[in-house]
C-alpha cells in the first residue's frame, strides 16, 4: 500500500522486503541496486537494518533414509507422530527428536526381533529398513534371549548298582 505525501511515496514492508531480497540476489552493491531500482537509498538503509535485526529462521531439516523419507511430507506441523501400530500394520517407528532418544516398548523390541529371526532375513536389513542401528536390535536379541526362562529337561534318578 502506497501512500503519497507531498510528492513521494511511503511504502509498506512488503515492498522493501521484496526490494532487500532481489537485492541479496542481484550481484550490485546497494547504491547501484537503488540508482537501478529507482528508490532512496537512505529508506533502503533503513529498511535493511530493521530486517537484519530479525531474527534469521532455522533451517528445515528434512530426514533420509536409504529407503526414502523418513516421514510422509503430507503431514501438517501439529499432526501427532505417535501413530498406533496394529498387528495387521508395519511396526511404527517414532521419529528421531532433536536431543532424545527413541523408546520402544518391550512388545516392539520383541516383534522387531522375531521379524529378524525369520528364515532368510538379514539382521542388518531389518534394522535398516526400521531407523534402527544393527548393534541396537543384536543387543534387544541377546537380552531377550538372556530373559527367557529356562528350559528343563526331564532327569530320571536310578539307583546305582554296587561291583
């Protein structure tokens, strides 16, 4: 919106900030890129230290996988990532936080864990295709393994016979 006082115009951010980001594209110093443009430089000026004092935003980080995206892109910014795993639906992963550690539960380490004991499936592979590291689900398999009760074997006690 534009405003004319007395024969200049007053401009609104919306067009200095589109005026400081062409300019931080464009290869010209300020004073060429307002002689270019038309507009003063001293509003300019101005206008670039009220934006520099902003405060710049963080970058998006966006998660990889060897599979693909770590998480669907469809997903709005308050949508929960704590999705039901069914028994009929893959094992839910919950993304990795910034500062925190995943938690599985003691039935998701077993199911994974079963997963990986299946006939001609790599332990490496299924780690992978979970966001797991292949050290993490062998030590789940040991301790699972160690937490099984223990097994009896039937023993029959006969009397010796002496020589």
């Amino acid at each position: 919106m534009a405003k004319t006082i007395e024969g200049w115009e007053r401009r609104g951010e919306r067009f200095w900030r589109a005026h400081h980001e062409a300019w931080k594209r464009s290869s010209l110093n300020q004073r060429e890129y307002c002689e270019v443009h038309r507009i003063p430089q001293k509003a300019f000026e101005n206008w670039r230290q009220i934006f520099r004092r902003e405060p710049e935003p963080a970058p998006l980080k966006l998660l990889h996988r060897r599979s693909g995206l770590s998480h669907r892109l469809s997903h709005t910014l308050n949508h929960t990532l704590s999705h039901v795993a069914s028994s009929t639906s893959p094992i839910a992963v919950p993304p990795a936080r910034e500062g925190r550690r995943r938690r599985y539960s003691d039935l998701d380490r077993q199911r994974l864990v079963a997963e990986a004991d299946q006939p001609g499936a790599s332990l490496s592979e299924v780690a992978r295709r979970h966001g797991l590291d292949r050290r993490m689900l062998l030590r789940w398999k040991q301790d699972l393994a160690a937490a099984k009760a223990p097994e009896f074997v039937a023993v029959e006690i006969v009397e010796a016979v002496g020589p």
